[in-house]
C-alpha cells in the first residue's frame, strides 16, 4: 500500500477508494483485442489486464475484470457504480472530461489514417512510387469514404477534419466492429479507410504489412483511465502508483511486450490466441468429443481444467493431486489412470468423476 492510503484524508475525500478495499476487489472494465486483453493458449494476457493486475496487487485485492468493446456502455457502467474504472486506452477529450475523471496519463499517442498500399506494392522498385499512391495530404479525404467504430472520438475528429479543409469527408459510423476488426477490412479490400490510434495501429501493421498507418490526423493526445466523476480518493491512488510505476523497468518491459515485440504478430496469428485462432489449448478436441460423450459442456471443462493445471498435463500438487485435472491418486486409481497416462486419459477419468459427482447432487 502506498502512502497515500495512511492519510485518513485522503480515504476520507470519498468512499470509492475505501469501498475497494473492504470489497477486496478491484473491479475494471477493458476491451477484447489483441493489445488490451485476450486470452492465448488458456491463459489472461493484454496490455491493460497486466497493468490492472499490478495495481490490483499494490492495493492487495483481488481483481475482476468486465469485458466490453462498447464505448457507450462503458461509460454507462462506470456511472452506475457497476464497475471501478475503465481501463480502454481512453484517449483524453475536453468532452470526455464531462463524463468521467481521468488519470494521470499512461503513454502518448495521435490518429492516423490506416490505408492500404497499393496492389502491387511489393514489386515496386521506390518508396516513391508506393507514396505516390498513398493519402499524405488532409485535403486529399475530401469525398473519400471513412470508417470508424461507433463511439470513439474518430468521428469526431473526421467532422472537425472536414469544416478545416472545407470539404465533404463521408464518415461511416460502424455499430458492429471495433478498431482492429476495421483494420483487417482495410487490409482485406472490404473498406479504403478507417482511423486508429497510432499505437495501436503500428501493432496491426505487424499483422497486416500491406496497410499504411503513417498519416497523422490529430495532435499527440494523451491515454488514461477513468473513473468515476468525484471519486477522488481512487482517482489519487491510481495518480500516485501510476506515477511510480511509469519509472519502473516493469512498465517498459510490459510496453514493449505488446507493442515493440516481433514475437507479437507469432501469438497473434497462433491458433491459441482467443481472437484469431480461437482455440483455448492444444486439448480442446479432446475436450469437446468427451465432454459430449459424458453430457458436460466442453467450456465448463475446459475452465476447470485452466483452473487447476494451466493445461500442463506434468503438474502435481504438494498434496499429491496430478495432471490435467488434479486427481488425487486414489480417485484416479478409481478411474484407470495414473500419473503415466496420456492427457487422453486424464480428461475422460476427470470428466467420468464430475458426472459421479453431479449424480450425487439431489434433483433441484
């Protein structure tokens, strides 16, 4: 705990910060994408999720998360007392201050244009040639078509883009796909162009080299997290630790994990990443067929087996349990398995005693 909370008077400004602590839980809202929060082979990963886990550590609570890519709903939620905080990569807006106070800042960014290159980029012999078919200019959006997520402040910066160059820029506002999924689409040929910040779309363009994301179309502006307007004891204690931790080498090293990695664009692609591959661990075959077998949804038990063994078969516990499912010998020895069977074997002498067991519960 840091200084601030022994002075009674800063616990005292508000309830917000004490109501944590007594909670024993720090309750934060983020996004699902492939920088804030996303899940690869079973386990919680994201720029955001490691920045909360910290701070959630330094106060000594627990940590829950709720998971939205809705602009609006989020600052509903925050409103409403639902959640503690939004922790989006919210860039910093004089609108936006009417709604919620911010934090100090966590990094800098600006939006840019995300385009893609022209077709046949690659056999090009200059950069010249490849510029000479790029947007570089403001004045050159004027009637072009431009996507953006529904409730972001893009669509705003295209309207005062448009008043400044004295032209028509058509601003399409999408209610179905967040950021990064309008990225793919300007990289796959189904839109010309949408915005981003630039942090975020430098990651995308390990992803996608044939997208541009080098047109400035804002100011460096600032990224925080929100609280609650008059939450000022929460708001303090997050300004003092992130102040701290801005000088740490576990704020560069968290940073350049998902931001500066080339290693990034091989989990991203992987096929255990929860946003493109879609897969939870290299079982889930396994999984689905005995879960069906035995009558149990599949994701009930793939969490208990996260739950119990991250998804290493090798694992045993100081009290003896073992493998996938942590069994203990003698259960396991009930069910024809021991700590030589193959993963296989485990997950259907698990799932066999989770059914002796719901056999055992009365009928509701």
């Amino acid at each position: 705990m840091s200084n601030i909370l022994d002075e009674e008077k800063t616990l005292d400004l508000d309830p917000s910060l004490r109501n944590i602590l007594v909670r024993d839980t720090l309750i934060a809202l983020t996004d699902y994408n492939s920088t804030n929060y996303f899940i690869y082979r079973g386990e919680p990963m994201g720029y955001q999720f490691e920045m909360l886990k910290e701070f959630a550590d330094f106060l000594d609570v627990n940590l829950k998360l709720v998971i939205t890519n809705d602009m609006h709903g989020a600052f509903g939620l925050l409103e409403e007392g639902k959640v503690d905080m939004i922790a989006m990569g919210l860039t910093v807006t004089r609108d936006r201050q009417g709604l919620v106070d911010f934090t100090v800042p966590q990094i800098q960014t600006k939006q840019v244009l995300v385009q893609r290159k022209p077709e046949n980029w690659r056999k090009m012999r200059t950069w010249d040639e490849i510029e000479d078919q790029l947007i570089r200019n403001p004045l050159e959006l004027a009637w072009k078509d431009v996507y953006v997520q529904k409730g972001t402040i893009f669509a705003d910066r295209f309207s005062i883009l448009a008043n400044e160059i004295g032209d028509t820029i058509h601003i399409h506002i999408d209610h179905d796909r967040e950021v990064e999924q309008l990225i793919t689409a300007v990289a796959q040929g189904e839109i010309e162009y949408t915005v981003a910040d630039e942090h975020i779309a430098k990651v995308n363009q390990k992803y996608y080299p044939n997208i541009d994301v080098n047109t400035a179309l804002s100011f460096p502006q600032h990224v925080a997290w929100a609280v609650k307007q008059g939450n000022d004891s929460l708001r303090l204690e997050v300004n003092a630790w992130i102040v701290d931790y801005k000088k740490s080498t576990a704020s560069r090293y968290v940073y350049n994990k998902y931001f500066n990695n080339p290693r990034s664009v091989n989990i991203a692609q992987s096929e255990y990443h929860s946003i493109g591959g879609g897969k939870i661990s290299q079982y889930d075959e396994i999984i689905r067929e005995l879960s069906t077998v035995y009558d149990l949804d599949w994701r009930l038990v793939a969490s208990l087996i996260y739950q119990e063994s991250r998804f290493h078969p090798e694992v045993t516990s100081w009290v003896g349990a073992f493998g996938l499912m942590q069994l203990m010998p003698a259960t396991a020895e009930a069910y024809g398995v021991d700590t030589a069977s193959p993963p296989a074997d485990q997950i259907r002498a698990g799932i066999q005693f989770l059914r002796w067991i719901d056999k055992q519960l009365p009928p509701e």
